[in-house]
C-alpha cells in the first residue's frame, strides 16, 4: 500500500521550490558581510550584518526586529506574535557573528564571495550560523502559506547575537536585561548539527564548562636545587602531585562532591546512543589518537555526551629552555577544564576543586586558583512535549526516523535556560564535513532546506501538542 500524501509537506515543498533561488541570493548577500567578532577591525562589519538581518526580518514580516546594543558587538531581536493568545511562544537563537577566514588560510576560494559546487554552498558562516540562523526566514512564511495563517502559530521570537565566535562575553548581562521580552516556553537552539547527512538526529543536551589555573608558590625566586633541594617544598612537584591525584584507577574524577547532583543516563537513552552508527576506529582517526580512554563502564560517545569529566589543558613550572638548570623552580601552574552535566552546579564544583586543593597542598606552598566565569550545562527530557514537536517536525522533513545526540562542548544556550527559565532544544542540520571554524567552510543544500522545512512544520506542531493551562 502506498504511503498517504501529507498535503502540508506537499505545500511546503511547493513553495520552497518557487522561492528557493531568491532565498539563496538573499542569503549570499549576508554572507558576504564579513562580520568576524573576534577582529576589531571587522566591528563596522558585524553591525552592517546586525543592521543587514533587522531589515531583512522586517521584510520577512516581523512586525518587530530591532538592533539591540551591548558593550561589544550588537544581536538582533525579532518578535512575531500568535493569533492565539494560549500560543506557545518560543525563541529561537543564533549568531551572526562568523571565524576570521583568509584565502591565503587554504580555501579554495574567497571566503566571503559565496560560491555553489556541486549542490554546497562554500563560504565562511554558511554552517556556522548564517545558513541555520537564515533557514527560519523562508520557514516561517512557508509555514503561513502553508496554513493559510496571516501569523504564525506560535508566537515567534529570535535573538541572533554578535559575540558568540569571541566566546559570548556579553550574552548574559543582554539576556538578563532583556528576560522580560525574551520570556518563552521553549528555546530553539539552531547553531547545531546532525550526525550525519543519512542519519538526521536531535540533540537533547549540552554540557557545561567551569575552568580555572591553579598557581602555585614556593621559595621566593628560584633557588639552587643541590643547596635546597630535599629541604624545602618545590611547587613543581606539587603540581605534578595535583595532576596524578585528579583521577582514581577507574578514570572517574577524584575530587571528593565532583559528581554531586549528576544526572545518570537512563536505560533507553543508553539504547538510544548505541543505536547511531559509530565507528571508533573513525573517531580516534577524526581525534588523530590511538586508543579509546575514560571512565570505566561508559562507552566513547557516554563519556563525551553524558559524563563530566576533567582535563589538564596545559601545565608549567620551571626551567623548560635547552639543557639543564638545577634550580627548584619559585612557581609552577596547572590550567584545568570540567565539562559538566545536567544537574551539577557549577558553583558547586568550583568549591570542592578549591576544597580539594587546600587539603593537599603542604606547607610552605602558596596557592591561587581562580575561576572563569561558568556555563551551565542543559538537557531536555525525551518526553518533552516541545522536543517531541522538534522530532515529528524533522521526521516530517527528512520522511525518515530521526534520532538522538548530545553535544559534549558547551556554549551560551545554557544561559537562556538558566535566565529564562524554559527548556532549550536543538534545531540544526548541519553535518561534521562541514567544516566549522575550517577553510572551504560550507554548506549542504539539500539539507539547508531540510532545515527549511523542518521550520515551517514546527510551529503548527508545537500549537497543536503544547498549550497553556494544565
């Protein structure tokens, strides 16, 4: 028996065919903007791109879409009400910010003169973010041509920060100033990707990230090692002693509270990640290492998905120039990393590192830690009724199962939870060949309109499944 025509995918397809050229040449124009946050001389750039995507939404239809200021560069917010005042409402979030590129870096072309070759789209920010950012324009009137609607189904909201490839320094302080006009029931995250180009998937979660360098002193200069040594505390060696304590024979952080709160992973989302089709030997090829390591009794994609873990990012002390200096060096230091899991504070965290490190530091060593500001991680439920929406939406897309991930870095979506109080959810279609942050940065089309269409399905689901009231 054949399978039943969805007349609203057939509607949508319809429409993104007739409209497909036009988006593509839009999309090229932003593109060409080099707006690289990270290059004070590009900050001309990045508010063209800021001004370039407010008069763009407008032209979508947003009734609002306004520049917003910040210390650095500027975001774009847009807002698009609901017929339907019990509509959900959510937000959705990006960066229009891109990676410094240069031709001279190994492309094969201008990064910033967009080019198609054989069905992608070449160009430094056509993955990360404009392209996923830019597919919600032509969804959302998709979606209303679709449906017949003058507005769409929920009440649409986006927030497209300038920061986010300079590390977000601002994105906080914004979110906070503004959580009343932010104020969602859900948040989209489209700065993401797939598993693979056959095996589209959602990610359910992001980790979070607290760092700190550790400083140890010892003698006030240094000192001669043959005079000295043996009679006084070397803070090299103590560093050294900091780093072999940090994990037990299991590969489990030692630190006594570092697990405190840490979400397990359920059996079915065990099953779920042993789905995907994963070749280690692949990865420790991608990882350019040799063999698999972490904590016992979790597999590869566990440990980076779902486990917190700690790192030594780097390590000094001492004399490191050419032959020998037998000194017992002043100082020594240790930069550490926690990637961290839902339900771990990263305060918390912080706290027991520092605990730890008093109660092992011996006398006549002076020690400084100090800690960057944290990310918190986040991670939506299987059964939530906004993830459900995003899965049948994509299912809609693709005509085929999708799957689950979780993304093992971290980045400012955390913040949008934690100030807002709403679930955050995964919308992204591009793929690992991509080329994030690389040269020859691109872009699959097909997928691109995937995308498209998984957007302009979206917002008719989640009005349907998910109301207000109880």
């Amino acid at each position: 028996m054949s399978k039943p025509v969805d007349s609203a995918v057939s509607a949508v397809r319809t429409y993104l065919d007739r409209h497909r050229a036009a988006f593509l040449d839009d999309l090229a124009e932003w593109l060409r903007i080099p707006s690289v946050s990270a290059q004070p001389g590009h900050a001309p750039d990045v508010r063209r791109s800021a001004d370039w995507l407010a008069a763009k939404l407008t032209q979508t239809g947003f009734p609002t879409a306004e520049v917003w200021e910040t210390p650095g560069a500027p975001a774009v917010y847009a807002e698009w009400p609901a017929g339907d005042p019990a509509a959900p409402t959510v937000l959705v979030y990006g960066h229009h910010d891109v990676q410094p590129a240069a031709r001279e870096d190994g492309w094969s072309s201008d990064p910033f003169e967009p080019v198609v070759r054989a069905n992608r789209l070449y160009a430094r920010g056509a993955a990360d973010d404009k392209g996923q950012v830019f597919f919600h324009t032509l969804g959302v009137r998709a979606h209303l041509a679709a449906t017949g609607r003058t507005a769409p189904a929920v009440t649409l909201k986006l927030l497209i920060e300038g920061e986010e490839e300079s590390g977000s320094p601002h994105f906080r302080a914004l979110v906070e100033e503004h959580a009343g006009r932010l104020a969602a029931d859900a948040v989209i995250v489209s700065d993401t990707g797939m598993w693979a180009a056959d095996t589209p998937t959602v990610c359910t979660g992001m980790r979070g990230l607290a760092e700190c360098e550790i400083r140890l002193y010892g003698p006030d200069q240094d000192i001669h090692s043959g005079s000295f040594g043996g009679a006084v505390p070397n803070p090299a060696t103590e560093v050294a002693r900091l780093v072999a304590a940090l994990h037990d024979e299991h590969a489990r952080v030692a630190i006594p509270g570092f697990y405190d709160g840490v979400i397990e992973l359920t059996d079915r989302e065990r099953e779920l990640f042993a789905e995907l089709p994963f070749d280690e030997q692949r990865w420790l090829e991608t990882a350019k290492s040799r063999a698999a390591h972490g904590e016992a009794g979790h597999t590869t994609l566990e440990r980076i998905w779902a486990r917190p873990t700690a790192e030594v990012n780097g390590i000094g002390g001492g004399y490191q120039g050419p032959g020998s200096k037998t000194i017992i060096p002043s100082s020594a230091m240790v930069k550490l990393s926690f990637r961290l899991v839902a339900g771990q504070d990263p305060d918390h965290v912080a706290k027991a590192v520092r605990g730890w490190v008093a109660g092992r530091i011996p006398p006549g060593i002076r020690c400084e830690i100090e800690f960057t500001p944290a990310t918190r991680p986040c991670l939506t439920p299987l059964d939530h009724p906004a993830l459900r929406s995003v899965v049948r939406a994509m299912e809609r897309a693709f005509d085929q199962p999708v799957r689950f991930t979780r993304e093992g870095g971290s980045g400012p979506a955390a913040d949008l939870q934690d100030v807002l109080g709403a679930p955050v959810l995964f919308l992204g279609i591009s793929v690992p060949s991509d080329g994030w942050h690389a040269p020859d940065e691109k872009i699959e089309l097909d997928l691109l309109f995937k995308g498209v269409e998984t957007s302009a399905h979206l917002w008719s689901d989640l009005a349907a499944h998910w109301r207000h009231g109880p």
